[in-house]
C-alpha cells in the first residue's frame, strides 16, 4: 500500500497504488468472494462441499499482509488452492482422500437425523465409559461422526449469529428457558449457556469483524467519517445517547468502527474532542486520510474548528437531520402549526380522558377496525413543540377517524355530556367546523411532504453536489404548498431560508459547480457549469474552498482550472465520453491538478451508494493511477466512480 504521512500535500502525490497493494487487494477480494458464497452454501443455497471447505488468508510473517488464499479441510486440517473448489471437492472428498469423508453423507442443508446427533454428542460427552464410545462407533462409521459434529458446530454458529446480530430483539437469557432447553433436547442437540455466547465465541466474534473492519479502512486512500446519535431520540430528559461511528469508503460502504455512550447533551468541545480522538484512532499519524466528517450536530463549533485546524476537510451536517429540524422548525414558529396542534390536543384529551365519550368512540369505531383504539397524543413528558414524531403521529389519528368523530359528536349521549363540560363543547363545535380540518389537513399535509423527502434521503444518500437542488426542491414545494392551501408564504419561507442556511457548507456550491450531472448546454453546444443557479455570496463559496483544499502555492493554478472550467466546460465530444483539463505535456503539474480535482470530487461522491459492480469500481480506481487524463476523465466523465 502507497505510503501515506501527515502532510496533506504529500498525500496528493503519492503514487495511489503498488503492485503488491494491487495484489494484496486481489487476495482479499476473493477471500471475501468465497467467504460469502459459503455463507449462502451454509444456508442451503449453495454446492454441497462447502460445508467441509473454509477458505484461509495465508499472511507474510513480515508485514502481516494477506499474500494467498488457501481452502482448508475441516475434516483433516488439509489444505489446498483455491482455484477451483469444485475439482478440490471432487478429488479430494469423493475420490475418498480425505480419511473423514463418507461420500453417502448428506449435503449440509439435507435434513439430519435426530438419532445421529444424540449418539454423536453421547459419544463425544463420555470420556470414561469407553464401552459407550466403542458402541456408538459400531453403529455410526468413523467418517460420518467429523461431518455430524461439523454440522452440528454449523448450526450452533448459526443460532448464535442469530443471537449477536438481532441485539435487542433476542435475549440470550432465553437460552437458558426450561422450554427452549426441552427443545434442544427434542431434536437431539445439547444445552447452550449464556456463558457459551458471551465468553469466548462472543470475543471472537468481535476480534473478527474488528479485524475486518480496520483491513478495510486501512485498505481505503482516503474515507469520511459519520456520526450519528449527537441528538437524543426520546423524550426522556438525561437519558444515554448511543452515539454510532461509522467509515464511509470511497467504494460505496459503511464500515462500523465504534459506539460510545453519552449521557444527555454533551458540550461542544467535548465533542470535538471525541470526534478528533476517533479520527486520529483510525488514522494514526496520517490524519489526511479522513476527508471529512458528517454528523447530526455540532455544526456551528465542533465541525467548523476541525476544518478550520485541518484545511483538507470537508465536514458537514447531516441532511436527514436538517429535515427532521425544519418539521420542528415549522411546528414552533409557523402559528397555523401551533394552532391546529393545540387544537387536535384538545380532541384527542377529551376522547382518550372521558370514560363516556370514550365507550361512545368505541361504540361507532366498532364498523371499522382499523381505526385506532384512542388517538395518539403526546405524553406529558414530551416537548410537543420538539417530537414532532408523536404530533404526527396524534394528526394521523384525527385524520383517519374523521368520519367517527362527527357521530360522536352529533350522538344524543355526546350532548348530555357537552352540559357539563365546556371542552367537551368546544371539541364538538371544533369538529363540525370545515376550517379545523381544512387547516389541519394542511399541516399535515406539510409534514408529510417534508417526511417523505427525508426518507428519500434515508433511502438514496445524495450526493454533497445535490444538496442545493434538493433544497430548491423543498423551497418549491413549500410555495406550491403556501398556494394550495391559501398560505402566506412569508413566514414559511422564511423557516425554510433559516434551517437552509443553517445547513448550508460551502462544499455544496462547489460539488454542484464540479458535478457534470448539472451542466448545462449554451447557444454554442458547450456544455457550461450552472454559476447561474448560485448567488454572489455561494459564487465566492466556491473560490474559498477550493483554494482551502489545495496549498498555497497551487491555489493560482486551482482558480485558472475553475475559470476555465466555467467558461469552455465541456465539449460535446467529451459530454459523454471524456473531460480534457490539461494537455499531456503537463506532466508533473498536470498530475497535482488532477489529484487536488479527485480530492475535492471526492467529497461530492463520497455517499454514493451502488452505482456500480465492484468490479466496475476496482477498474476505474486502477485507471486513475496510469495518468492524468484518465484521473481527470474518470472523476469528471463518470460520476459513479468514487
């Protein structure tokens, strides 16, 4: 792997890649190619064999790297290449090499016989009555009883993967109920303590994917750091936050790296200083690796002081959480929000609170079932101008039991009671009123609008280039929303132009600027970036941080790029194809051009997700390193290459 030290401006010209990472890299690959096949095979979708094969990394006892693949036999311990299973399986397990191998044996997701584990496990626990041992042998032949307790050994791993991967959903003290235990015992497997799944497998289990995921980063030239779980998720006031780090890898994955309990709200500068310890846990002394980071907090201070310290990164703040903000924005400052949220407070406590209108509501909700039994209102320890969630949730409700509402409303029984209850009264005067749900189908309607954008951007991870169109969007939307529902759009873009810039990075305008995606053709066939779509203030955004990004020396050389680039763009020729920069001859000064360019299209690309096979993106990567025009045509030309 190319060697990488703590300055920025070496790291862009160090070669990206050597031979031996290449092959390093082709040795991991198919490790975990095969890995995962016998995964699936393991489950019953897969060849027979590799229920007896396990493929092995053989390291280089000097620098610990992978250097070949190897299947070893589970049956004997024998070890053989990888190049072709199917033929290892052939010549070694049905031609009766292997010394443990019955060739009647069944495959490994064939049924297995109860009978057979309870004479193997009785065989295998009676170390002193060699009698018992001698008769289960005389029944059961010798290469049949390695295959039983390697199936046997599956299955118990597959329980136990179960257990660690649905953390929270299964409790490991249910191993240990009497009926489970009777079932283990019904089907012929022994007992499974706690202590088996937290000891040693348990420690395995996490050396393992710990190992995994530190090959992995280590792997990557550069990654993006993401933290998530600054802002608590529930009510409660003091409360433990889980806050999750995860690696996003240029390739497209997210690698888990830690999780880190907080308690409540932590200062800013403590969570700068987490953040700094995992970025330098990871990276050692070459801290350049970490481009960026993106967290649901800590925008104004922590984030800002990391790049202001480190000038090569881009840290950002994370999108879904500006969405789900610009909910609680609308619900604390619109006062059409406020209004129609204390009024369905009044329904709800009024139906859910009073045993009589209560009885009535069943009464008339008996037609339809899928109504909800009471209507979902905000508990007292929830901030309901801040869970916007439960208030969503409490509009849902109304909405959907409109119908019932009206009868219960209009019942003789709901009259009695409106004599002696005044908000009884004015609930029922409220639901007969088209405004109260003209009003409140508007909020909800707004909410959902947002919500839905939101897991949108769960679901698709945009890129950093797309945010600007993404709010553009939004801000259309909201005013089409304003013109529906006879809104003044005033305040609510004013809502919407607060969150936005307190979102807003200047990274955005330039991945917009950089993106091909956005280019737009002129009277001429040139295909020019859209500095039009930016003001002044975002325009001058674009200068700052590109010059941040590279040194000082370059910075001139960066701007002529970005003024050339935004005023002969593409080529028609090259729209599709290639992105010409710089001519050939420019060797040295044309490599640091395209590398400071793939540094800060990475960051525009950097959440991409599944826009390509792995093979696909190994070749483009490898591309990248044969020289500069084909660095800048892969990052420019193709927009799903990092």
């Amino acid at each position: 792997m190319a060697s990488t030290n703590s300055n920025p401006e070496d790291a862009f010209s160090a070669p990206l890649f050597s031979s031996e990472d290449v092959a390093v890299k082709a040795v991991n690959k198919r490790y975990e190619g095969l890995v995962t096949v016998r995964t699936k095979a393991i489950k019953g979708k897969g060849a027979w064999y590799w229920a007896h094969f396990e493929p092995i990394l053989l390291r280089n006892p000097e620098t610990n790297l992978p250097k070949a693949l190897k299947l070893k036999c589970i049956l004997c311990d024998a070890v053989f290449s990888a190049s072709n299973p199917s033929r290892t399986a052939s010549e070694h397990l049905k031609r009766g090499t292997c010394p443990n191998f019955s060739s009647v044996s069944k495959p490994i997701s064939a049924p297995i016989s109860i009978t057979a584990f309870g004479f193997a496990f009785f065989a295998q626990s009676s170390k002193t009555k060699l009698a018992t041992g001698g008769l289960f042998f005389f029944f059961t032949p010798i290469s049949a009883v390695g295959v039983i307790r390697v199936r046997v050994i599956r299955h118990f791993d597959l329980l136990a993967d179960w257990l660690y991967e649905s953390c929270g959903s299964g409790s490991v003290s249910s191993l240990e109920h009497p009926k489970f235990r009777a079932f283990l015992n019904q089907v012929g497997l022994p007992g499974l303590s706690r202590r088996d799944l937290s000891g040693c497998k348990a420690r395995f289990k996490i050396r393992k994917a710990k190992l995994e995921s530190e090959a992995r980063i280590r792997e990557a030239v550069f990654f993006q750091v993401a933290s998530d779980g600054w802002k608590g998720r529930t009510c409660g006031h003091g409360e433990e936050n889980l806050v999750k780090f995860t690696v996003n890898l240029p390739n497209g994955l997210s690698v888990f790296e830690k999780a880190v309990f907080m308690s409540g709200s932590v200062p800013s500068d403590y969570a700068e200083e987490i953040l700094w310890e995992s970025i330098t846990g990871m990276c050692r002394s070459a801290v350049c690796r970490c481009v960026g980071v993106v967290a649901d907090k800590y925008r104004a201070k922590a984030l800002r002081n990391l790049e202001i310290r480190n000038h090569w990164m881009v840290n950002l703040s994370c999108q879904l959480q500006g969405f789900v903000s610009l909910i609680k924005d609308f619900i604390k400052e619109l006062p059409l929000f406020k209004a129609v949220i204390d009024n369905c407070l009044k329904v709800g406590n009024v139906f859910n609170c009073n045993s009589r209108v209560r009885d009535s509501f069943h009464k008339f909700r008996s037609e339809d079932v899928e109504l909800p039994g009471l209507i979902r209102v905000p508990t007292l320890q929830c901030d309901k101008w801040k869970n916007a969630a439960s208030v969503f949730a409490m509009m849902e409700d109304i909405l959907s039991c409109a119908r019932v509402l009206h009868l219960v409303v209009l019942d003789d029984s709901y009259k009695v009671i409106c004599v002696e209850d005044p908000l009884a009264s004015e609930v029922a005067q409220m639901i007969q009123e088209v405004g109260f749900w003209n009003e409140l189908e508007a909020v909800h309607s707004l909410v959902k609008l947002i919500k839905d954008m939101a897991e949108e951007i769960e679901a698709e991870r945009p890129l950093v280039a797309q945010c600007l169109p993404l709010w553009e969007e939004l801000k259309a939307k909201v005013k089409d929303w304003c013109a529906k529902f006879t809104v003044h759009e005033g305040p609510a873009e004013k809502i919407v132009e607060k969150r936005f810039k307190k979102n807003y990075h200047p990274a955005w305008s330039a991945a917009f600027i950089l993106d091909p995606q956005y280019l737009t053709r002129d009277a001429s066939g040139k295909y020019l970036p859209p500095f039009k779509c930016l003001n002044h203030e975002q325009e001058k955004d674009v200068d700052r941080l590109i010059t941040r990004l590279v040194s000082r020396e370059e910075a001139h050389i960066a701007l002529m790029e970005l003024m050339k680039w935004r005023s002969e763009g593409l080529e028609p020729l090259y729209m599709h194809k290639r992105f010409k920069v710089c001519v050939q001859g420019n060797s040295r000064v044309g490599m640091h051009r395209a590398q400071k360019m793939i540094f800060i299209a990475a960051h525009a690309k950097l959440e991409r997700r599944d826009f390509s096979s792995e093979a696909e993106k190994d070749a483009e990567l490898f591309a990248m390193a044969s020289s500069e025009g084909d660095m800048l045509n892969d990052v420019f030309a193709d927009a799903s290459s990092v």
